[in-house]
C-alpha cells in the first residue's frame, strides 16, 4: 500500500536504531512506504539524512536523530523528540548490533572488547526500551522487535561474547514479551543470518569465491537483501501478528535448520564434512 493511500490516523510512530544503512535502512524504508512516521537514529550523519532524504523523495515521513545510540544522551534526546513530535512511539526496532569489536579469540580478547560488544549489541536495548516504554503502555500498547542473530542459536568460533549478548536479546526479548503481555505491547525478535549489508557485504563474504556456491553454503542458496528482513520486521509489527509475541523468529535462508550440512559444491548431495566436495 503506498503511503497516499493510508489514512493519516492510521500512521504509526516508527523508531528505527540504526536506521540508516543494512538491515535498518531496509527497515526505515519499509516502515515508511506503509505509510508510517519512522524516526530514523543513527550514529552515520551522512548515511541517515541520505535515508530519510530518499524516504521523502518517494512520499514517506522522516525524523533523524544523529548521536551514538550506546550513548546517554542520545537516548535522551530521542526520548526528547518522540515525545515532542509524536508523544509516543507505536513500534521500537532495536537494531543496532555488531560483531567486529570482537576479532579475537576469547582467551585473547581484553575486558574492554567485552564492555563495547555490551554496549553495542545488549546494553542499548534495554536502555532504549526502558526510556520509550512508559509512553508506550500508557497509549494503550505497541510493538517492540529486537534484532538478535543465529549466533544466539549456535556455536561460533571468535565471536563467543557477540553470541552471549545476542543470546541476551533473545532471552530479554521472550522474559519482556511475558511482563508486557497485560500492558498490550507485544515484543518480538529477529534472528538474521548472511545479510548482504555494509557490516558484512557479499563481497566480502565471497571473498573472490564463485557466488554460484552459495548453493552450497546455505539452502536459500543467496545472501539476503535488507527486504528480507524488513518484510518480516513489518509482520511483526503488524495486526497480522497480533497473537504472536516473545518470539525470535530467524530469518537465515535456511542456516539454523541445516545446522551444519552444506550442499556438495559440486551440486549433488549433501555433507556434514565441507572438505567432501
Ligand atoms: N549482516 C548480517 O548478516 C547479520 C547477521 C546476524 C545479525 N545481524 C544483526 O542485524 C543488525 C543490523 O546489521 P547490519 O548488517 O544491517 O549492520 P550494518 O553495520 O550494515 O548497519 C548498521 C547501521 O547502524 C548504524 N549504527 C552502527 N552503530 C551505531 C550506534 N552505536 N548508534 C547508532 N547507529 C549505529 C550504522 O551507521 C548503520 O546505519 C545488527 O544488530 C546485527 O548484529 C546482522
């Protein structure tokens, strides 16, 4: 539906952390094009007016904040602007998430590693939460949908504390969702796998490999666009997904259910041992 076509009482008040690029972007993009007013946060000035200004050339509605969104004060400030815009927010996307601080393995990683990984993939959605919620509950409810990662799901080598926090994001997600269910705010989470964004671009992942192997890497057989995961963000958010809450639902081309099997490279079959081409 375009954003024309939506009654304006209709709209809904949209936070998006980390809303400029990747996932987020898609999600910003997304919300808006339904018709919503996104509140777009990120630490990327460039990148976040870039959004909001491509959002308003195709009709939609657009605030940016710019800060750190592991910082107090941008909390505050968003805070600040929600409740002067809009009042409240109906729906919190909290996205920000990123594994790159840890680039060790754990018996090597200092403490200080550990405190940003905290900050950058737990810390900030309870602290987020926490500021936007009581106006939330007080308009009668909404939708929170936190993005976690299949990391959260099983064992991965050099990102031991990333999966740890992200475990977190789930498990807060489901405790949170129980706590909020008289309140009518439902709470949900996303669980990405192999997106092709700025924080893990196919090029990278490819690494010069043949992209016709991804067959074999994962049975979707395709690294997933940002409108893979807004899609399913969008659900969440919506009435469709009314009697759905404290959930992570994964969104991974099919990699937690193959859970270590990876199709032959040369296209016949299936192994459990990646060195059986
Ligand atoms: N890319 C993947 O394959 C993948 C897999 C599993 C989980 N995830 C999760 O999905 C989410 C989005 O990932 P992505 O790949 O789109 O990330 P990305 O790094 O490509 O984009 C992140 C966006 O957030 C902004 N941002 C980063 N740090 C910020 C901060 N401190 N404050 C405010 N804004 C900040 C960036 O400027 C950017 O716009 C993260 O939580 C990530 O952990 C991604």
């Amino acid at each position: 539906m375009s954003h024309d076509e939506v009654p304006q009482l209709l709209a809904r008040t949209v936070v998006v952390t980390g809303g400029a690029l990747g996932i987020g972007g898609g999600i910003s993009r997304r919300f808006a094009s339904d018709g919503d007013h996104v509140v777009l946060v990120d630490i990327d000035e460039a990148a976040a007016n870039a959004t909001a200004a491509e959002i308003e050339a195709d009709g939609g509605r657009c605030s940016v904040l710019v800060g750190d969104i592991t910082a107090d004060d941008t909390v505050a400030a968003l805070v600040a602007l929600v409740e002067s815009e809009h009042g409240h927010a109906d729906v919190l996307v909290n996205n920000v998430g990123d594994f790159r601080p840890a680039k060790s393995f754990f018996a090597k990683s200092p403490p200080e590693q550990w405190r940003r990984l905290h900050e950058l993939n737990l810390w900030h959605v309870f602290a987020v939460t926490h500021a936007l919620l009581p106006a939330m509950i007080a308009a009668g409810g909404g939708s929170i949908i936190n993005v976690s990662t299949v990391e959260a799901f099983r064992g991965i080598p050099g990102s031991a504390v990333y999966s740890a926090y992200n475990a977190g994001v789930s498990a807060f997600t489901k405790s949170l969702a129980v706590e909020l269910g008289p309140s009518r705010v439902r709470v949900n989470a996303i669980a990405p796998d192999l997106a092709d964004t700025p924080q893990t671009p196919a090029e990278l992942m490819l690494a010069g490999r043949d992209p016709a192997l991804l067959r074999s890497w994962l049975p979707a057989g395709r690294f997933g666009q940002p409108e893979d995961f807004s899609g399913v963000v969008a659900f969440l958010a919506s009435k469709d997904a009314a009697f759905i809450t404290g959930h992570t639902i994964p969104v991974d081309g099919g990699t937690l259910a193959a859970s270590g099997w990876y199709g032959k490279a040369a296209g016949r079959g299936w192994t459990n041992m990646p060195d059986h081409a």
